[in-house]
C-alpha cells in the first residue's frame, strides 16, 4: 500500500514556495467576515493526537468557509503564562519551592519561563502547518504580549469599576506545592486513601457527657470552632457505661456498630434546634496555643442544609477556615474563621509543637492527641475522591487566605441568558454547559506566583486605600515589559503622600484565555479591528473547555460587553485508545500524530479523525486507519486512471449517456448533502458520503461502466461524453474534499487541472 508522504511533500513545499495560504486570503479580504478564534493550547511541549485532531477539525471547517468565498480570520492563539509553563520550568531548573524560585531570582526566572513558551509555539507552529492546517502562522496572538495583557486590565478596571472585584479571607483549594490558590474549575480529583475517625468533643461543664463527629481530615480538627446540627432532626443522650453520648437518632444504631460499643441505652431525646448554642470544650486547646485566644466559639449551630443524616453522626465538625460550606454557616454564626496554615500547608507559628509541620502528614499525630485523652472512639481507613491540583497533581488543601475575588454570582443569570443565544453543536452540549453555569461560585482572581498577567492593583502602605489600573497609560512610568519583577518596580503617590505598591500577584491564568475574543485584536487600542469582526463566529474545542475556557470567557465577556463572546460553539470529544482507555505513557498506548503521519501520511490521518461525529469520543484504532489508507489508494488510483485516459477536455457539455447522468445526478445531490453537513458541523456525515461515493457509484460502478468508452482505440461518439463526465465529477469531488483531503486534493487537482 503506497504511502503519501511523498505526495504530501511536495505539495506542502508548492504551497509555502508560493504563498498559498496568503494567497487566499487576500483574494478574500474584503468579503463577508467570518471570525474564527483559535482556542490557545499551552505552549508546552510537543502536540499529541488530541491536539492534532482539534486543529484538523478546526483547519477542515476553516478550509470550507474560505472556499465559500468568507474573509477568514484565522489567527492561532497561545497561552504562555501559569502554572503549566512554571512547572515545566522549575523542572528543567530543578526547582523545588517558591523559596527556589526567589532565590533564584524572580527575573531569571520569568525570563526562562518566556523562552521555554517561545520556544514551543515555533515547534508547536511547525507541527500544526505539517498537518496541513493553514493558519496565520506568522502572527499567532500570545498571552505574554503587552498588549494582550493591556486588554486584560481593561477588563479587570470594568469589573471593579461595576461593584465586582473584592477582597476577602475566604476557603480556597490551594496546591501547597505550587502555593497558590486554585480556582474550582482547575480542580480535578483523584482517589486518595485517608483516616477515617470518630472522636468525643466534651461538653461543656459536663462530667463525661460527649458530643460524636466524624470527619476525614482530622488535620483540620484544631480550626474547629462549632459543631453543625440539624434542627429538625431528632437527637439523643445515650447511656453507654459511666458516660454519655450525643448522637442523631437516625445515625445511632450505626455508629454503636461501627464503633463496637453495645449494652447503651437512650435516656433521653431532643430535637437538633434544642441543641443550639449548647457548648463544649475543645480537646486540644493544650496543643494549639491559638485555640485558646478563640472567642464565642466552640458551641453547637444549626443548618438543615450541610447536615446529613446519611453519614457521619449527625453532628458536623466545622472548621469555617476549611471549607465553603462550613464558611458559610460559621459566618451566620458569627463563628471565629480559624485557618492557621501556610500557604505551602504547614501549620504556623501559632500552632506549639505542630508549628512547621505539614499538616496533612499531621493527621497520625492529631488522632493520637485524641487518642491519649480517651476521646477517640473509632479509626479507620476509607479511599475517597479528593481534589489534586491540575499541574502538579499535589493533593489540596482547603485553608482561608487573602484572595481577590469576581463577583460571578452577581452575574450568574445573566451568564445563563447568554448562553442561550448561543448555538451549540451538539445541543446537549449547551445544556451541559449551563448546568455548569447554575452552580458557579465567585471567582478567585488572583494568584500567589510569578509568570502570568500582573494583578492590576496598587495599595498605599500608609492609608491602605488601593487603586486599579485599566492601561499603561494610567502609570507614572511605562515599563518595556509589563511583567514582575519589572512591573512591581513602580510606585504610585497617593493621595495620603504615601506609596502605593503593587499587590504582588498574578491572575489566573484562565483569566488570560478568557479575554481571546478581543485581547487577540488588541481591543482597546483597535476598536475598529473589534467592530468588524465581534462577536465570535465560530469556536472549536474540547470537554474540558466547559468548565475552562467557555467559562472564563462567557465570564468576562459579560463583565467587559454584557453579552456573549461566540455565536456559534462546536463541541468535541477526546481521543482514546481503542478500548475506549485514556492514553498514557504508563499504558504505554499514546499514538503520536508523527507515527501516523510515517506510516500513512497526513491525510489518511486527517480524513480517519474527520470521520466521525466531532463530539464523540473517538476511539483510535489502527486497523481503522489501515481501512482509511485502503479507500485512499483507491482513490488516488481513480485519478491516476482518469489522468491516464482522460486525453482531451471537451469544448462544451457533449449529449450524455444514461450511466453519465446519473453519476452526475449523484454527485450533485452529494454536493447539496455536503454542504448541509459542513454547514451543521457534522463533517462525518460529508466524510461517510464521500467515501461511500468513492467505493461504490465512482469506483465500483461508473469507472466500471465506462473503462471501454475511454480506452485509446476506442472512438466511439459517446468517449467524449465519458471525458467530460469524469472530469466534471473530479472538479466536483476534489473542490469536496479539499477541506477534508487537502494535499490529495491540490496534486490531483494540479493534475487534472
């Protein structure tokens, strides 16, 4: 079977030695504008099939719209700031912590970070074009640039500007190793084996009268400062020994088996809310020397809501610096918020002989203080889902720290009325997508770290006051390069005489890809480039981009215009094994694009990924592409008999035979198919057609029914009626499958054409 890389070659050397994309554009500059935006990959190392089959798809739509006579924009896009480029660097340079990257000098660093992105998207470039995607290569738009981040500021004044932006001390995921906030649509989880405990919280001028919880992060168990209860549910005092207990009544019989206490009995009952405020001593208030400088805390609270009866005690420990939910009702409660962890998840200084200690790894040592005090009813381990961070897979911690934050719950309806303008291919997607909208919580905006957009704000450090700045026109000085370390450098007078310095952190970097849809066009600074292409015409993505980039997009878009930023939104799945398992290198499964490529060629890859519905998961086989390289020899042997016999193009359309009618009656209704399909995003359907077409009604039969009528010694009247009509449906064909086939496309169209 012959390979096409040769062929391919060759064609992608006509097309770069005379300029064929550019070529197009021009010819259509001017036209009926069709704005596509290239979702921004991180520029982090080598493209994989995932990434190969997202440009092919969104190169094949692209391909068809320009050949439909739309001035195309069809600039790429790069995310070159955050974590995933910081990772990658701290590894190469071996290090380890934020104190690392201090030491090593934030400079140093960031530039290393910015050579490391740059050097990617040239390779990365490189890649996507030998795959035949004809984007705008020369001029992808970066994250890193001034501009880009100019329009960022922009955004982020108008939030402030519009009542959105805050500060507060709030639970947040951090990742202790990166240190740093994570937002929750970062958030992703694995299984994690942790210490399952039941422990006695003594009450409060009570001798041997104990209130029961259970929890699963007895690290957090120092920041308690209430117990939650349900107030409509039923509770009581039970007799076990010389000691009572304190436990919901629908959790009792349970407990007392899983904690292997027998012979009790209940000696009385009360509903949750006649629990309220009732007081109880914390165990630990020896250990932890801040515990005891708590005040109005340590008292049972109620919540019909965050109280289950269907695990636990039915009474919740509450940390309020752990947790959202706990936050919310300690704040109700008017409960102390006790976090007291450093970002890199250490207990402080206010913690005794905890102090320094990592506090996950704390737990053992938590449960044996409990253990020694005789308050420890029960221990176990149990395998849970638990979050982990996106880039470096450290499990997180919940803790309060200082973060800025969007108001997105002030929003959230209006996200949700957006969105339903929008069309979603499929459908399903669109609903999925708004599910996720109904439940978003505020943002955290901002980002303890280095290499990313600088948070836009100044803080005087004698008054406080703190200012936001929307452009480099509104600074004293105007730096070169807009990131840290030279951007903390300047200072602003304040209106007190004091100097306002910036806050040092950055902003997340799902913020830097949500502002593509103008900060690529360097809106402000072009409006005019703006007006003539906004909104979005078409995106195209993956799953993951529903709680990613779709999100932070919709998000401030409605922030900086009020409405949405895409009209049009074509959702697509993730590639597989053929097993239907995730690739991975300890699988040892990956399919790299360049071995398909070797193999069989580029468009045999392109026509096999563009053969089945885009949001589906797409199950790679190599027998499937086996199957794909077949059709396509037998493709490119129908043009080679077609050039072959094909002597003379006739002057006009010559008196048809019944066989040529109808090969072009089925083209034409295929022609109408195709762009129906190409029309709706289901390019399958287009490629299932062609195919079809290909093996069967051209190959199988006409080209069959026709051979003796274009054989050389053959002079019948009817040959050149053959001649016109294989030439007729080459044009036909080949103008199809340029989107789809386009190197095959371009050699036999030169060949025929």
């Amino acid at each position: 079977m012959q390979n096409f890389n040769d062929l391919e070659e060759g064609i992608k050397s006509f097309w770069k030695k005379n300029n064929i994309p550019e070529k197009v554009r021009k010819r259509n500059k001017g036209k009926k504008k069709f704005y596509f935006l290239d979702g921004p990959p991180y520029a982090t190392g080598y493209i994989h099939i995932g990434t190969a089959w997202n440009k092919i798809l969104k190169d094949s739509y692209l391909r068809y719209w320009r050949m439909r006579g739309y001035d195309v924009w069809d600039k790429p896009g790069y995310d070159t700031h955050g974590l995933p480029i910081e990772n990658k660097v701290e590894q190469k340079l071996g290090l380890k912590s934020k104190g690392d990257i201090d030491r090593f000098g934030i400079e140093n660093f960031n530039q290393e970070c910015k050579k490391y992105a740059t050097q990617f998207i040239d390779i990365m470039n490189e890649q996507f074009e030998n795959l035949g995607a004809w984007m705008d290569w020369k001029n992808p738009y970066l994250t890193l640039d001034n501009d880009y981040i100019e329009g960022a500021w922009h955004t982020f004044k108008i939030g402030f500007e519009k009542g959105l932006l805050y500060k507060d001390v709030y639970p947040v995921h951090v990742c202790t190793r990166c240190e740093t906030a994570v937002a929750y649509n970062e958030i992703e989880y694995i299984q994690l084996t942790d210490p399952s405990i039941y422990v006695k919280f003594p009450v409060y001028g009570k001798e041997n009268e104990f209130l029961v919880v259970w929890t699963t992060t007895p690290w957090t168990l120092p920041s308690n400062t209430g117990i939650m209860v349900k107030p409509s549910a039923d509770y009581v005092y039970v007799k076990v020994g010389n000691e009572i207990l304190i436990i919901a009544e629908a959790r009792l019989q349970h407990v007392m088996e899983k904690v292997g206490l027998g012979g009790y009995r209940i000696i009385k009952r009360v509903k949750g809310k006649g629990l309220e405020g009732l007081k109880y001593e914390h165990p630990l208030t020896d250990v932890f020397p801040f515990i005891k400088r708590l005040q109005n805390a340590h008292r049972i609270v109620l919540s019909e809501q965050y109280v289950s009866l269907e695990e636990g005690t039915g009474l919740v420990h509450t940390a309020p610096g752990h947790g959202q939910e706990d936050y919310k009702v300690g704040k109700e409660n008017n409960l102390p918020i006790v976090s007291p962890l450093r970002l890199n998840g250490t207990y402080n200084n206010n913690c005794g002989r905890f102090s320094g200690k990592y506090a996950k790894s704390a737990d053992d040592e938590i449960i044996e203080e409990f253990n020694v005090r005789g308050l420890l009813l029960y221990k176990e381990k149990i395998t849970h889902e638990y979050p982990k961070c996106w880039r470096c897979s450290t499990p997180l911690l919940y803790m309060s720290v200082p973060q800025w934050f969007f108001r997105v719950t002030a929003i959230r309806d209006k996200l949700i009325e957006e969105n339903n303008k929008v069309k979603w291919y499929p459908d399903w997607a669109g609903k999925r997508f708004e599910d996720w909208l109904r439940n978003l919580g505020d943002w955290p905006i901002s980002r303890q770290r280095y290499w990313g957009i600088p948070l836009p704000i100044w803080e005087c450090d004698r008054c406080g006051k703190s200012r936001v700045i929307g452009s480099v026109d509104e600074l004293p000085q105007k730096p070169k390069d807009l990131h840290r370390p030279y951007i903390d450098e300047i200072e602003i007078e304040c209106e007190c005489k004091g100097k306002m310095k910036r806050v040092p952190d950055v902003l997340d970097v799902w913020f830097d890809s949500g502002l593509a849809a103008w900060s690529s066009l360097k809106y402000p600074k072009n409006k005019e480039l703006f007006k003539s292409l906004w909104p979005c015409d078409l995106e195209i993505e993956g799953p993951d981009q529903i709680r990613g980039w779709w999100n932070s997009q919709l998000i401030t878009s409605v922030i900086t215009f009020n409405e949405r930023p895409f009209n049009t939104v074509l959702f697509h799945g993730f590639v597989l094994d053929a097993h239907g398992n995730k690739m991975s290198k300890s699988k040892g499964n990956i399919v790299q694009p360049e071995d398909v490529v070797a193999k069989y060629g580029r468009d045999t890859l392109r026509f096999y990924l563009l053969s089945s519905p885009a949001w589906d998961d797409f199950f790679f086989n190599w027998s499937d592409t086996e199957n794909v390289a077949r059709t396509l020899n037998i493709l490119r042997n129908t043009f080679i008999f077609i050039k072959t016999y094909v002597t003379k193009k006739p002057d006009r359309r010559p008196e048809l035979k019944v066989e040529d009618k109808w090969i072009i009656s089925r083209i034409n209704s295929i022609l109408a198919e195709y762009d129906k399909n190409m029309q709706s995003y289901s390019q399958y359907k287009s490629v299932q057609t062609l195919q079809d077409f290909i093996l069967n009604d051209l190959s199988r039969w006409y080209i069959k029914l026709v051979r003796d009528r274009v054989w050389p010694n053959y002079d019948g009247k009817d040959k050149e009626a053959a001649f016109y009509t294989l030439l007729k449906i080459s044009d036909m064909l080949l103008k199809m499958l340029a989107p789809i086939t386009p190197f095959l496309a371009e050699h036999y169209y030169q060949e025929l054409f």
